[in-house]
C-alpha cells in the first residue's frame, strides 16, 4: 500500500469532512471515504445500537442496512459483541462469515446469504448505553488485509472526531433552538394571561411534568396554537 498517497488522501479527507454543514453530511462523506479508501470495502455504514434497538445511518449500499437489521433481529453480531465487551476493543475483523456460524449462529449464515463474505467494524464512541461503529464490508471472504485494518482505524479516528465535533455542534444548534422556542412561548403566555417571565415558566414546566412532555414539544404546541388547551 502506498501510504505517502494515503496520509495525503486522508488530510483531504479529514478537511472535507469539517467543511460538511450537518451530522448526516458528515456521516455520509466517512462512509464514502472508507469505499475510497480503504482497500476490499464495497460498503460501508455507521450502526448506532442503543440498548438493543439498531439504527442505520449513511449505508452505502442497502445490504449495509439488511445486515445492520439482522443483528437487531437475531439480537447477535459484531456490533453487539462490541457493546458488551467488559475489556472495550474497538476494532473487530471477521475474516470469512461462513466460518463464524459458532460465533452468531443466528447472524452469520443470514449475513453470508446477504452477500456479506468478510466485514471489519471500528468504534467511533460510546455514550451511556449507545454505541457507534463504523461498518466496513467486502463480499468477499478475506478481502481485508492487516492494511485495510490500519488504514481503517486511521479514518475511523478522524471519523470519530469529525463525527463528535459535528454532533456537538448540532446538539448547541439544537439548545439554541429550544431556548428561543421556549422564550417564544412564554412571551405568549406572558401577553395573553398577564403572567410574569416566572410564573409563565412555571406554567410550562408544570405543564411539562404533569402531562410528560418534553418541555420544548410544550413550547410549540404554545406557538403553534396560541395555548395549552
């Protein structure tokens, strides 16, 4: 492999993926860097696993989500052994499926007659009870070698923090949002029933708790329709 063109690819790369303007943006420009540039991937996706529940996100082929759904439905597969791994590895590098039917004998034959002959997976982090990897498949057995490896745990590390700085961003957009809903809301509240900025609050969040509602989704039931009625 050589890795002069590679470190300059990946700095290009690295570049792209700040200059995207969302998460999914973001999300889709790895998993099309890891079809470019590392060596046996026909597809690659990103699996979110939060408890037990499977999200796809960015596939670059449909197999990539069908997989991703076997491993939700079998409740076994890489991704799951990597969540509940005590010891925290996070790379895994499964050479031929149609050897690992011990391993995930409910996953692997499926994942095999999907097409998938070997895959690798890297963790891009661990949140709580969620956890994201970065999925890399070949259809064939065998495709990836110990410099596929590398060079994919190379663009899973910028992954990560691209990945990371982008969800920040998104989840600040977010909170700005939401403090601007709520302050909308309570503006109306404020005019309509002659309440302080205090008891206008109070009234959302009490509303909040008793009704068990996100106190944003309150918000703009307020500014959509005027009132809580």
């Amino acid at each position: 492999m050589d890795w002069s063109r590679f470190a300059q690819q990946m700095a290009a790369m690295a570049r792209d993926l700040l200059a995207q303007d969302s998460v999914a943006a973001t999300l889709e420009r790895i998993t099309a860097s890891a079809t470019e540039l590392v060596e046996g991937c026909d597809a690659a996706g990103i699996l979110i696993l939060h408890g037990t529940r499977v999200e796809s996100l960015a596939p670059t082929d449909p197999f990539v989500t069908d997989s991703d759904a076997l491993q939700q439905q079998m409740g076994e597969g890489p991704c799951f052994d990597a969540a509940r791994s005590s010891q925290g590895d996070r790379v895994f590098r499964i050479a031929d499926l149609t050897t690992e039917h011990q391993r995930w004998p409910a996953y692997a034959p499926r994942a095999a007659a999907l097409g998938v002959g070997s895959m690798m997976g890297f963790l891009l982090f661990t949140d709580e009870e969620d956890l994201g990897a970065l999925n890399l498949y070949s259809r064939k057995p065998g495709a990836f070698t110990p410099d596929s490896e590398t060079a994919g745990w190379l663009l899973a590390s910028h992954a990560a923090v691209a990945f990371s700085s982008a969800r920040t961003h998104a989840q600040m957009e977010q909170a700005v949002a939401t403090r601007h809903l709520i302050g909308e809301a309570m503006g109306i509240l404020m005019g309509t029933h002659r309440l302080t900025e205090e008891e206008a609050f109070d009234v959302l969040r009490r509303y909040s708790q008793e009704s068990n509602t996100k106190l944003r989704d309150v918000a703009r039931r307020v500014c959509e329709q005027g009132t809580l009625a």
